[in-house]
C-alpha cells in the first residue's frame, strides 16, 4: 500500500500580499517542512486547486518556490480560480492532454482527475465547460503520473 499527501486550496497571492488575514506562502512552507520531516517516505504529494487566489503568475511562481522545496515527488491539479495559461507558464512540464486539460491517472488507486475551469477570462472562474465534464469521464484520455 503507497501513502500519499493531499494539500488542497492553497490559495496562493503575489507575495507581500495577505488572504484574509493570513500569509498563504507561510502557511505552506510549515506544511512542506512537515511533509519534509515527518512524511519523507510518502510515494508524493498531490496539490489540488485552487492553487493560486486570483490566478497571478506571481502567485504560482511565489507557489512553484515552496512546493520546489518537498523532497517527495508532487503533483499539481488546478481549480477553479487557477489560470491555467498562468499556470502552464510556471509549471510547463505539467502533464496536458490534446484538449490543454491538466490530467493524472494513478493505476494503483484508478483515479483520475481533470482541470474543469474555462479557460478563457477571471470572469469564467468558478465555471465547469460541458467540454471539461466530457473530458474528465473519457479514461482513454488519461496519462499515468510521471512525478516532479
């Protein structure tokens, strides 16, 4: 049996910035410190959106500085306030498929997952496309993990 780390809703800002109150970047360096000290054994850590408040490239560069810091591999899934252009440009390597979706399958647990935000302006966010739905249950369009 592998173990894995969920972190969810991460809502990162540019730095400088606070999100109610509260540093999300000093919220998940303590996390990844934990993950790094008590959980190094773990198979990796899945990040699942919203990664990013607002969607800023200053937020997934100040995101893509912490999660650099795990020393288990990671995986990152988008949300619905994720920009997934933004994203895409710190995060390149990321897995899409044909359609632009961002895409895990994990054979062992047979789960998959798929970006279900427009992709087009801030004023889709909170949106799922029909084109996403679709996508999301068609398994033949899944890609296996592949890590950092």
């Amino acid at each position: 049996m592998q173990k894995f780390i969920h972190i969810t809703d991460t809502h990162f800002v540019p730095p400088g910035n606070l999100l109610y109150g509260l540093n999300p970047i000093d919220r998940l360096a303590l996390c990844v410190a934990d993950v790094n000290r008590h959980h190094p054994d773990a198979a990796f850590a899945i990040f699942t959106g919203d990664l990013a408040h607002k969607g800023q490239p200053e937020a997934y560069q100040a995101l893509k500085r912490e999660v650099d810091k795990l020393v288990i591999p990671f995986h990152l899934m988008v949300g619905n306030h994720d920009d997934r252009a933004n994203f895409r440009a710190t995060f390149p390597a990321t897995p899409v498929d044909a359609g632009g979706f961002i895409q895990y399958a994990f054979e062992w647990a047979k789960a998959c997952s798929a970006c279900a935000s427009i992709p087009t302006s801030r004023a889709s966010r909170g949106a799922a496309s029909a084109k996403s739905a679709e996508h999301g249950s068609d398994r033949r369009s899944t890609r296996p993990a592949t890590g950092r």
